[in-house]
C-alpha cells in the first residue's frame, strides 16, 4: 500500500521525487530575537540569539547566543529562498514588514 501511495504522489509529475519525511524526535525549540552571518567560500554560519536590552540608548548591548547552524552556500541559498516565499506570504496577508534599523554590512 505504501508502494502505492508513493506512486500516485509523483504520478503525472514525470519525476520520481521522493516524499520526505521529517523526524522531530530530537529536535530542539529556542527563541532568537537577533541574528548574524558570516561566511567563508565553503560555508556560511548563522548565530542565533536574544538582546534582553532593558533600556533604550544603552552604550552597549549584549547578545546572548544559543544557536550556531552551519550551511553549505547552497543550502543557505535554498534556506534565503523559503524565507523570501514566506516573509512575502506574510506581508501579503498583514502588510509590509518594515526594518527600522539599518543592516550593517562590512565594505
């Protein structure tokens, strides 16, 4: 049965694509208000954490990171991808996302 319904899923598509199936059984859930990139020609490493800034005009902010996720250029590029669909997905059903701070790049 399961032969089946894998058939028929790719069935008219000319392709064989497999169905992926995602184990969540030792995945873990954090929270990140900010995040980083860098990258090198093999890689690119997003840090992930949370500014608990209590009071505006602070001299200095301090980022507590919880997660570094390492990706290939490839994959980065497919993850920039997903979030350009679902960042648009949201702005079309609550309007636009505006960034109030401007992205510091290095030149």
């Amino acid at each position: 049965m399961a032969d089946k319904d894998k058939k028929d899923e790719t069935a008219g598509t000319g392709t064989n694509v497999p169905v992926v199936k995602w184990d969540d059984s030792a995945m873990g859930t954090s929270y990140a208000n900010v995040c980083n990139v860098t990258s090198t020609r093999e890689e690119v490493t997003l840090l992930f954490g949370t500014n608990q800034t209590l009071y505006a005009g602070q001299q200095e902010v301090t980022v507590k990171l919880g997660n570094r996720i390492i990706l290939s250029p490839y994959a980065a590029k497919r993850l920039c991808k997903l979030l350009e669909h679902v960042v648009g997905q949201y702005e079309a059903r609550f309007g636009e996302l505006s960034i109030s701070h401007a992205i510091q790049t290095e030149k």
